[in-house]
C-alpha cells in the first residue's frame, strides 16, 4: 500500500472512530463520523452523530471547522443524506462548501438516500472515492443496515445457563445461575439495545426489570409478546417512570377481557399470529435497530425459525442443574439429520469469573 493510500485509510478509520463514539444513541439514524483536511491536507475539523434529532456528522464537521474548507477532502464513513428529515441534507453542505473531494465509505441503504447523495456530489463537480475500509463501515452500521434492507430489527438473543445445558430448574427457579459479573456485565450490555423482548411465560415466572440499571437514559423500551394476555396485574414492567414498556399480544388466541389489567401508561399492539417476525417489523417500524431477545425457550425456538436472530450471546456456569424435566434453552427444532442443525459462527469466548460467555453469529 502506498504511502498515499495509507494516509486515506488513517483518516477514514478516524471517522469510524469517530462514529462509534454515538455508539448507543443514534438509533434509528446510523453511527456516522466525519473528517475535513484543507488543500493541504491538514486537519481542519472533524464531527460525529450522537443523538438522533442532533446535527449529523457532516454538520458537525462544518460547525467545527477552523479554517477554510475550500479544495479540502472529506472522509465520511456512510454516504451523506439528501433528503430533509429533522435536520437538513447534508449533501447541500458539503456542495456548498466548496470541497474537492469526498471519500464514502459505503452507500446509505436507506431508500430516501442510497447512491442519490453521491449521484449529487458528483454532478456538483466532486471527486467521489467510494469503498474505502467498507468492511469496517458494514461492521460499524450492521443493525442499521440490517433494519433497512429487510424491514425487521437487528436480533440478539441471550440466555444463561449451567454447563450441562440447563436455564432453570424444572420448577422453574433461576437465580442464580450466573455470577455478579456476569448478571452486572448484561445490565451494561443491555444499554446497546433499542428494546428487550421477553414472552409472557418469563414476566410471570421472573417479573423482571429490563432494565440497564442506568447506563442508559432513556433506557431501551420493554416489550412483553403474549399469545394470552393472562398477564400479572402488578409487575415491575408496568412502573412506566423507569422505562417505556409495549405488551404485543396474538389477538387470534388472546382473551381480550385481560387488557383491563395493563396499566394506561403501557402501549398494547395487536398482531394477528404468533410469529415473532411480525415483533421485529413492529419495533423495525418504531426505529429500533438493534434488539434483545431475553426470552424463555418457546419463543427463542420460534424467533430463531423465523430468523429474527442474528446474534447469540450465551453466559455458562460451572454449575450442573441436571434433571430431565430441567429447563433447556430451546424447545424442539424436529430435525432428524445433522445437516439440518443451526451452526454459528465467528464465535469469540471470554471469561467472566469462573463464567464462560460465547459470543456467534446466527445464521439459518
């Protein structure tokens, strides 16, 4: 690589840098950082996105700048928007500011944008570099991508479990499988999502929280799937001053003489099957591009059949539970050959105290 080519991948990597400082806030807008060298190629300024309804990276950039920008070079990771949402184009800036050239990391793939914003800049006279550290971008933006490509939200789903495969034992007890560290690191971790899920069986059985314990404001919004609606008529999801919460019921076997006993402050939504792809593209519609699946076996099982995972994070405790009747992980996938079973993959695996955590993409 050339002395030339090293100095364009160092400032786009400071882009992304820059772009994973909105790491947990820009949702539903992508993570996006932005770099201005002047005509000599000296830094002039730099910004980034870190909060929807907030100036975007470009904009910042602009609003930074100490000298003129003027036959100056810009690198931005995703494509500039061109069209007017809660803050104006910033194709319109970058034109107008009489920049030469404009290296992109990647296309926007959000339809209102995808390619239009380059098309502009380059019938506006600039020199547009596309592709540079593309497989940084991907990475960086894959929730955001995925949201706007197939329409659902990016899924992660996460259990704890002992060492011989068990999540609770038969009469349902769990706490704890998992050490402080473990249990303190998912608070922290949560704070990456824009919802958590779990299904009714888990709010009756656990009447958890859900939330990041602070580590993030406002915290992700809760949502309860139900195909019942036999819900509690206390619960600590229905404490709306801690966090949003959304109950999504099946209305085709719910009994709807329940709704009475969800408070006014919880949103309800009904769909019409007990398919968890119709949650995604309910909260993909809310803007929500990354998700957690805290869910209980049955609805792990269907989430993952109706690809709505992407991602699985699991907690394992030397811990043995043992007992057939235990709980698993999963209900029945009913496959008869091994060529059929899910495989993961890219696994990373780190201690937590004495737990293991496995980290793999889920595709199948």
């Amino acid at each position: 690589m050339s002395e030339k080519s090293l100095s364009h991948t160092k400032w786009m990597k400071r882009a992304i840098f820059l772009a994973s400082l909105g790491k947990n806030t820009t949702s539903p807008n992508p993570r996006v950082g932005a770099v201005i060298l002047d005509k000599n190629g000296s830094l002039i300024s730099e910004g980034f996105h870190f909060k929807a309804g907030m100036p975007h990276a470009e904009a910042m950039a602009f609003n930074n700048l100490k000298n003129d920008a003027k036959g100056g070079t810009m690198y931005v990771n995703l494509e500039p928007c061109c069209h007017q949402g809660k803050t104006p184009p910033c194709v319109d800036k970058v034109i107008s500011s009489g920049l030469k050239k404009v290296y992109i990391s990647m296309e926007d793939p959000d339809e209102r944008v995808s390619g239009k914003g380059i098309k502009l800049l380059k019938e506006a006279g600039i020199q547009v570099n596309l592709g540079l550290c593309k497989k940084e971008s991907l990475d960086l933006n894959k929730a955001f991508i995925h949201r706007n490509t197939t329409k659902k939200a990016f899924g992660v789903l996460k259990w704890a479990m002992s060492i011989d495969g068990r999540i609770a034992l038969k009469n349902g007890k769990s706490k704890w499988i998992t050490n402080d560290e473990s249990r303190s690191l998912v608070h922290s971790f949560r704070a990456e999502f824009d919802a958590i899920i779990i299904g009714g069986n888990t709010l009756r059985r656990d009447n958890p929280f859900l939330t990041t314990r602070g580590s993030k404001n406002p915290e992700p919004l809760r949502v309860v799937f139900t195909k019942s609606l036999d819900l509690p008529s206390k619960s600590n999801l229905w404490d709306c001053s801690k966090a949003k919460t959304l109950v999504i019921y099946d209305s085709s076997t719910a009994n709807e003489s329940y709704l009475s006993r969800i408070p006014k402050c919880v949103e309800v939504e009904k769909v019409l099957s007990d398919n968890p792809e119709l949650i995604s593209k309910i909260l993909a519609k809310r803007g929500c591009n990354k998700v957690l699946w805290e869910c209980g076996p049955n609805l792990a099982t269907a989430a993952i059949q109706s690809n709505c995972i992407q991602e699985i994070i699991t907690f394992i405790a030397p811990k043995i539970l043992g007992g057939e009747n235990s709980m698993h992980p999963f209900g029945d996938f009913e496959f008869e050959e091994m060529h059929e079973v899910i495989k993961l993959s890219n696994s990373q695996v780190s201690l937590i105290g004495n737990d293991i955590c496995v980290k793999s993409l889920c595709k199948n």
